[in-house]
C-alpha cells in the first residue's frame, strides 16, 4: 500500500506514519518542515496555507492507495488537497473529531446525531468545531462519501501527544506529594490511543470503508481512578491521591477539561459529550483499544526520552493546575 500523510511528524500523524511502515506499506509524508518526519518516510515539503503551497504535491509523480489528512485550522486547506488529490488517491481518511456534533450530544450518540450546522469547506479559520466539519465536507465533496472516511476522534492520548492532558498529569503525579484527585474514583472515561487509532485507521484503509465513525473506546473503557492511579505506579513517585468530589472541585472555580485534564463532571454535558459516545460501528470494522496501564506507561517512557516536556501545539490551551490553587482546594475539601 502507498499512503500519503498529509502532516505526519506530530501525534496523531507520526503514529499513523510509524504504524504503516510498521506493516510495510511506502509513507510519503507532506509537511511544512518545522519538525522531522519519521524515519523511513520519503518527505515532500510545502504550507498548504500558501499561494502554491501544495506545488511539491503537485509535482510529485504517481498515484496512492490511501491519503490521511490530519488538519484542524481551516477547512479550504483540505478542500484545496482534496480536489488536487481526488484522481490520484483511491481513498480519502479526514481526521475529525466529536466536537461536530451539534452540542450538546446526549450520552449514547452516534454518527447519525446532528452536526453543527454553518460550516463551509470554503471557509477560511472559523471554531474548531465548524473547521471541523468543513473539513469533513471538503473531504466527501472531492472524493464523495464511498471513497472518504471521516474519522470523528474523541479525546486522544499516548506517546507524542502534543496537547498536553497525560503529560501533564504525570508529571505532576512525579513530583509528589498530596495530588487533587477529582471524583468519583469510578468516573467511567472514553478516549483512544493515537496507535489504536493508526491502527484503525489503516485497516479502515486495507477494508475499503467509507463514512464517518466515532473513533474512541468503549464506553467504560477505564475510570479515573485506574488512570491517576496508573500514573502513580510508573513513575514511582511519592504522590498521595486525595479523591475529592466533583462539587468541591467546581465550587473552587477550577475548569473540568483544562484545568484538570481528561476530567468533567459525571452527568454532565461535557461527561456526555466525551465520555459517552456509541462506537459500536468502529469496533466492528476493526478497533482495539490496548489497557489504560499499557498507555499511560508507555507516555511516560516517552516522556523520560525528550527529558520530562512535552511538546505543545500552540493553537492549544495551556493545560494543568497552578500548585496553589490546588493546594487550596485541597485544604477546603479537608476543611483546613
């Protein structure tokens, strides 16, 4: 299989281009040139935000299997690669996200729930949701909806996550002490790895499928409790976990989602929204979800490679909590 990644050297990119050569196929990876492409991966330079920014693309002799597309800022960025590819790829991966769906989603959604509506693949820069589905639009309208696939991710974590949520709860979890666990323990949580989702995405790939799919695990797939307290066996860290309920947490003013990653409210929208999507569909084609433990010691391993930080995407929020306002948080929870 010769694949095209659209992107490539960062997350979500580089563990699709690691998992193709990973199976043998040929990787061409087009990219800007600020980081460097896998290893084994023949690059083609070019910002697609530019007059001729896809030239390189343009020029490039021969056709591919599958192209994977990872963009998140402007939709007619994908439209302009899309045309331009759509007689020279077979099929067409968009990597999208939950956030398309029209807010608030209720628990249990699937790929059939209302999507938000006023998004173009004309469009330039608008909201991460409608950047988004425009994207998804630009994608069916070039190769059209049997040779497309929309891959709507929920949240993503794993080795080279550039976002900054499980970085940031191992490192604070490494540095010790009593640590503002937010409740319930059992808090059931949804999200894929980057590599199940490579690996899906491949084998959606090789199957030929088409439309879109909700691409996180299972409902339930772990909890809170098994993730933080994964955290603290890897990095072996003298941390103390202080459960503390979820209205104590909220009554501080402190942000479920930044503040403190990975987390929102049970029986919320935001709970809902992220932790409660139908994936039937995806496990049905193909999708694997490795344990919470295998994520989380492998992200630390990572971790210690590039020494302690992870890089950051810059049109991302700075995540994690300031040590103070944790430290009085956890004081009222204990009534100090």
């Amino acid at each position: 299989m010769r694949l095209l990644l659209l992107g490539g050297t960062e997350f979500v990119g580089r563990t699709v281009a690691e998992a193709a050569l990973a199976r043998g196929w040929e990787v061409t990876v087009f990219h800007r040139g600020r980081h460097e492409a896998p290893p084994g991966t023949r690059e083609l330079l070019g910002d697609r935000t530019e007059v001729d920014g896809l030239a390189a693309l343009d020029e490039e002799p021969g056709t591919w299997d599958v192209v994977v597309d990872t963009w998140s800022s402007a939709p007619r960025a994908v439209r302009d690669a899309a045309r331009l590819l759509r007689d020279r790829a077979g099929r067409y991966v968009y990597v999208s996200s939950c956030s398309v769906y029209t807010w608030a989603p209720p628990a249990g959604y699937g790929e059939d729930a209302p999507v938000v509506e006023g998004a173009s693949p004309d469009a330039d820069v608008t909201d991460y949701a409608r950047d988004k589905r425009g994207g998804e639009l630009a994608a069916v309208d070039a190769f059209g909806a049997d040779r497309s696939v929309l891959v709507r991710a929920g949240l993503l974590l794993g080795p080279y996550e550039n976002v900054g949520r499980l970085p940031w709860w191992l490192n604070r979890v490494a540095r010790g002490g009593p640590v503002l666990a937010p409740g319930p323990r059992d808090l059931p949580l949804q999200y894929v790895d980057g590599r199940d989702l490579a690996e899906w995405i491949l084998g959606a790939a090789e199957q030929g499928l088409s439309g879109p799919y909700n691409l996180m695990s299972p409902q339930g797939h772990t909890t809170m409790g098994e993730l933080l307290e994964a955290c603290v066996r890897v990095t072996g860290g003298p941390a103390e976990l202080r459960w503390t309920a979820p209205e104590v947490v909220l009554d501080a003013g402190v942000e479920p989602w930044t503040q403190l990653p990975v987390w929102v409210p049970p029986h919320s929208d935001m709970h809902d929204a992220l932790h409660s999507a139908d994936v039937s569909r995806a496990v049905a084609t193909g999708l694997r979800c490795r344990p919470v433990a295998e994520t989380v010691a492998d992200t630390w391993a990572w971790l210690r490679d590039i020494g302690g930080t992870a890089p950051r995407r810059p049109d991302r929020t700075v995540k994690g909590l300031d040590p103070e306002v944790e430290a009085k948080v956890l004081a009222a929870a204990q009534g100090v």
